[in-house]
C-alpha cells in the first residue's frame, strides 16, 4: 500500500504552518465548516500532477498576505520511501508552482505521476450528472491519467496543436501545409486519448459488479466521442486518417466560429444506474452520491492491479447524502481496499463505525490535532 506519512504546510491556505503525521490506513478530519478540512485534502492532491481537486490557480492557494507557500509529503512505498515537495517558484509567478522529488528539481509534473496517484470526490461533484460535458469529461481523464499516466502528455500534446490550429484559422491566410501538421499532431495524439478513455470505460463496467455490490449500485458507463467511436469500427491508423480529413473539412467552419468544434475535447461521460436502467441525471442525490462511489471504488481496485499500488483516497463530505446503511457499506469497502483513505465530515458521531480503524484529526482554524479518543466521544 502507498501511504502518506507526513504532511506539511507551510503558508498554504488557512495554515500558517503545520505538520501531520499518519500511520493508518484511514484518516478522518472533522471540524466546522470553514475550519480547514477541505484545504487538507487539496494539500494532499497537489502532490501529484494538476491544479488538485479545487482545481484552483496556484496563486490563490498562498495564505492570505503570504508571498510563497509550500507542500510537502512523504510517502511510504515499501522500498525506501520518497519526499514530494511542492510550492510557489523561487520568482513568484502566479501560474507555475515547482516540484522536488527527495530534494531534486523536477522539470515536468509527468514525473510525479509515475509515483503517486489521487482520486476525489468533492461536494461540487454532486452536480457532476447535471452540468455541462467538460466536468464529466475531465472527471473520467482524471481516473484515465491515474492509470495511465502517460495520457497527461497526449492530452498537454493534443491542446497544444489544437490551440495552434485555431490561432491559424482566426489568421485567416494560415498554409495549408501547416494547419495539416497540426491537425496530424492532433488526430494521433485524439486518438491515443480516445482509446485510453474508451478502454477504461470497458474495464469499469466490467468492474463495477465487485464492488460493495449489496450496497452501491453498479454504474454502466458510456462514452460519447465520435473519435472513440471510429476505433469501434477501424484500426487506430485508419481513425486518425478519418480524424485529419474531418478537421481539414471543417476550416471554414471552425475559422467562423473561432474554436475546433469536434473531437475528442467534446467529448462526454454518460452514467445509467445499472439495475433501474434510468440515466443518472433522473435518480435521486443519493443514488447519484452512490453511483459515483461505486465508480471511484473500482476505480482503485484497478489501479491496484495494474500499477501495484492503489490511488490515495480523498473523500470530502463523502457521507452526505447516505444513509446509515450506505454509510457503514463504504466504510467497509474503503477498509478492504489497499488504498489510504482520507475522510472529511463536520459531525464525528457519522464516523463512529470507524472507532478503532481510523485516525481522527480535529481540525480548527489553521490547526489540526489528532483525537486519539473513541471517534464517537
């Protein structure tokens, strides 16, 4: 199991400075509201690639009237272990933040995803079945890049000549030669991250059936992208060839309206609950609550199997929604799992169930101290 054993804070958020230790497999804070807890887990996610689960600019994370902050976390990995730091660059720059493995530089995020992975459910992803195609879509690139994580380069590549070809095309006289290049870059790129999301979907439905079965009903899952569908009916080579023509009939069109209107960045992640067959946007909040754990639990299972190592876990306000039968569900499947849990919740009495399996944190205002008493005290 990779587990988190210490994380520190420096000028991060609500936290002027602070140091946790764990050494369990799952960890509940608990607090108010405003108290800090979310702040903890977005601590965590940012020691792996992206903006984290708030997906916030990285100017905005510094302690308010701070000029540089910082992350750091070790990680037990069974071979020696390894330190992730993360922070604000040396020369302050609102958008970039700089990344050191056991005290090195590193030159790309691509590296950290080789060594740990993080997987979230958030309260805003509670609208995630009645929002827009571009959280769904980025919701499936997250678990998609967790077990691949390769497919961050194929999608920095992908956006990169996609933003080339629209420059060219607002331009108005851009060569032909070049807007080709680009849209050749873009189909072999769309189509090595169409297969990466359509193979993942498969082995999720194919997984969903195993995970807290009695408790969390399994989601079928679809994928809506014409690239993907190109790789049902032809080769790989064949799907880009038929991506390059379609880009380089759509010029005119794409020129007028000043974007790529097709292709894999359109595409969407539909969710059906399995035994009413009723699409998720139609089932109740915590039927949805449910489906989306079910989703990430077998999510982390398949990362066990396929990279040795399960992603970290981090649940905010994960029980809202579920009843206590739900609640103790996922309590069991989260103790089975060989992943390291992080919990958040304003009421200890819901944890109660995990007195004896889980380390409580009491979190205030910018502290944090561990409650080694009976979570329900």
């Amino acid at each position: 199991m990779l587990r988190l054993t210490r994380l520190r804070l420096t000028r991060y958020r609500s936290y002027a400075q602070a140091e946790l230790r764990f050494a369990e497999p799952m960890l509940v804070f608990t607090g108010p509201n405003g108290a800090g807890k979310t702040n903890l887990l977005e601590a965590i996610s940012l020691l792996g690639p992206g903006r984290g689960l708030r997906g916030a600019r990285i100017g905005d994370v510094a302690m308010q009237g701070g000029a540089s902050w910082s992350v750091s976390g070790h990680f037990d990995d069974g071979l020696g272990g390894f330190e992730i730091g993360t922070g604000s660059l040396e020369e302050g720059s609102a958008d970039r933040r700089a990344f050191r493995l056991d005290g090195e530089k590193l030159r790309a995020q691509a590296e950290l995803a080789e060594r740990v992975a993080a997987v979230w459910i958030t309260p805003q992803m509670d609208r995630l079945f009645q929002e827009s195609a571009g959280g769904r879509r980025r919701f499936l690139d997250r678990l998609a890049m967790a077990l691949e994580p390769h497919l961050a380069r194929e999608a920095t590549a992908y956006e990169s000549a996609m933003a080339g070809r629209n420059r060219l095309l607002q331009k108005g006289r851009a060569e032909p030669a070049w807007l080709a290049a680009l849209e050749d870059a873009m189909a072999r790129h769309g189509i090595a991250i169409a297969a990466s999301r359509r193979a993942l979907v498969a082995r999720l439905n194919a997984a969903q059936g195993g995970v807290a079965e009695s408790a969390f009903p399994a989601a079928i899952l679809a994928l809506q992208c014409p690239a993907a569908a190109l790789l049902e009916e032809m080769p790989a080579l064949a799907a880009e060839e038929a991506l390059r023509d379609a880009w380089a009939a759509s010029r005119a069109r794409d020129a007028a309206a000043g974007a790529t209107l097709s292709g894999p960045h359109r595409a969407d992640l539909l969710f059906t609950h399995a035994a009413k067959a009723m699409p998720a946007g139609l089932c109740s909040t915590g039927e949805q609550k449910a489906l989306l754990i079910s989703t990430v639990l077998a999510h982390a299972g398949l990362i066990a199997a396929a990279r040795g190592f399960a992603p970290l876990l981090l649940l905010d306000e994960v029980a809202a929604h579920l009843d206590e039968a739900r609640r103790g569900a996922l309590f069991a499947a989260l103790a089975a799992l060989p992943a390291q849990s992080f919990l958040t919740g304003t009421d200890p009495e819901v944890f109660h169930p995990l007195a004896g399996r889980a380390a409580h944190w009491r979190i205030a205002p910018g502290e944090a101290h561990p409650a080694p008493l009976s979570l329900g005290a």
